[in-house]
C-alpha cells in the first residue's frame, strides 16, 4: 500500500473503518505469533493449553477469524504474557512487514525504535507484548 492510498482511506470514512479492523488483526496476530517464539509454544501446544483444536488456533493467528477480546487475552495469558494497548490521534505511514507491505500507525515518538529491517521481530505499532 502506498503512502496516496492510506491518504486516500482517510478521506473515506468507511474505507478507514475497514483499514482500520485489518491493521488491527495483523498486528494483534504478528505479536501473537512472537510470544509464541518468544514462548516456544507451538501452534498444537497452544491448542492444548487453550483446549482448542490446532485448526482452531490455525485460524486465529491467520486471522481467518473474528477475534473477541477474551480470546486474544486467553491466547496471551496461555503464552505467560499480557498485552498493553494505547491509542494516538495522528498517523505516520510506515511499512508494517516487509512481506505483507502494510502500513500502519507509529506514533511520532516511537518512531525512532523501528526499522525496515526488524519490524517483524519487534512490538508492531501501539500494541506492546509485556512479561
């Protein structure tokens, strides 16, 4: 997605809303699959720990699902980690994953922890992994 485009969704309320949903979900699954390494859980241990199926839990970090909050806090909790969310007014366009070629929002003051090259390894936009 190019830099026109996300100022294009801004323009558009209810593209904005969708954008917004699907940037959500990347970021919520991107950080949910790093305390899973960070973790050394395994998808079917997962599964396990969250007496789900692995196809259940194959879904839910390929955000094939809608996610309610008691799942994604069950999912954390299962992985010994809690998850902090904040929210910023501006937006500053930055690529989410190499791979994916998202953008999403940093705020201006957190810009300066983020690079191209180890994004994917590190927190994703305003949602932090802490334990």
């Amino acid at each position: 997605m190019l830099r026109s485009d996300v100022s294009r969704l801004t323009d558009d309320p209810e593209e904005m809303r969708i954008f917004q949903q699907e940037r959500l979900v990347v970021e919520i699954t991107e950080l949910m699959c790093k305390a899973m390494k960070e973790s050394g859980v395994k998808r079917g241990q997962l599964a396990e720990l969250l007496n789900k199926s692995k196809g259940r839990i194959t879904q839910i970090l390929n955000g094939e699902t809608n996610l309610t909050l008691r799942t994604v806090a069950d999912v954390f909790t299962a992985l010994g980690k809690t998850l902090m969310v904040s929210t910023e007014d501006r937006f500053v366009e930055r690529p989410l994953l190499q791979h994916v070629g998202m953008v999403i929002s940093i705020p201006p003051r957190e810009q300066a922890k983020y690079d191209i090259e180890s994004l994917a390894s590190e927190t994703c936009g305003n949602l932090q992994l802490a334990g």
